[in-house]
C-alpha cells in the first residue's frame, strides 16, 4: 500500500501537470489564431482592413460566431486569447489545490480569481 506522501506527490505532479499543459494550449490556441490572420493577410491582403477603434470582447466574438475570419478579426481572437490565459491558469491552480486538500491555497487562489473577474467587470461595465 503507497505511503501518503507518495499519494500526495502524486496529485500535486499531476496538478503541476494540469497547469503546464493549460498554459502550453492557451499559448498554442492564441498563436495559432494570430497566425492564421498574418497567412491570410498575406495571401489576401485586399482582405485586410483595420478596425476604426479596437473591437469590444462582445463584437469580436459575434463576429467570428457569424464566420468573419477576416485576418484582423484573427489576430485580435489571438490577442484576446493570450490575455484570458492567465485567468484559466488561476482556475487550474484553485481546482489542483483542491484536489490536492490545501484550503490555504485554494482560498489565496479564489481571491486572485476574484479580483481578476472584478477587475474584467470593471474594465468592461465600468471604464467602458
């Protein structure tokens, strides 16, 4: 029967795991999106045609629901990906804590998670 150090080892290996690999694909995702935008701008560049201001979250995202892949469309899903990476990483750590039973953790990682959405929610309803 493993020893409970080894079982905790385990779980924290497999969270540290976890947390690599949602870093590795939030940077291969965003990389991917900006790069399929420069191949298309560099084989169609009548295609390209930049925005009069920077697009809000919401019109970026109708605008890829509604199969606009427009190159500059492309490179800023890519942007606004890598940006969201972080906070994805915050929710990993607070489920790898989770699991691994240490609540002084998971509640550190809960009021960074925290202040992160209040700081979207402010930069979004608020600042405007």
């Amino acid at each position: 029967m493993p020893s409970p150090i080894s079982i905790s080892n385990n779980v924290r290996h497999e969270a540290e795991r976890w947390t690599s690999r949602v870093l590795r694909m939030g940077v291969w995702i965003s990389a991917s999106f900006m790069i399929a935008g420069l191949l298309l701008a560099a084989i169609y560049p009548s295609t390209v045609v930049a925005f009069s201001t920077n697009p809000t979250l919401g019109s970026l995202v109708m605008r890829i629901l509604s199969g606009s892949f427009d190159p500059i469309t492309l490179m800023f899903a890519g942007l606004v990906f890598l940006m969201f990476t972080p906070i994805l990483r915050v929710v990993t750590a607070v489920i790898g804590f989770g699991v691994e039973r240490d609540w002084r953790f998971v509640f550190v990682s809960s009021v960074v998670l925290f202040l992160l959405i209040g700081e979207i929610m402010y930069s979004i309803f608020i600042k405007g």
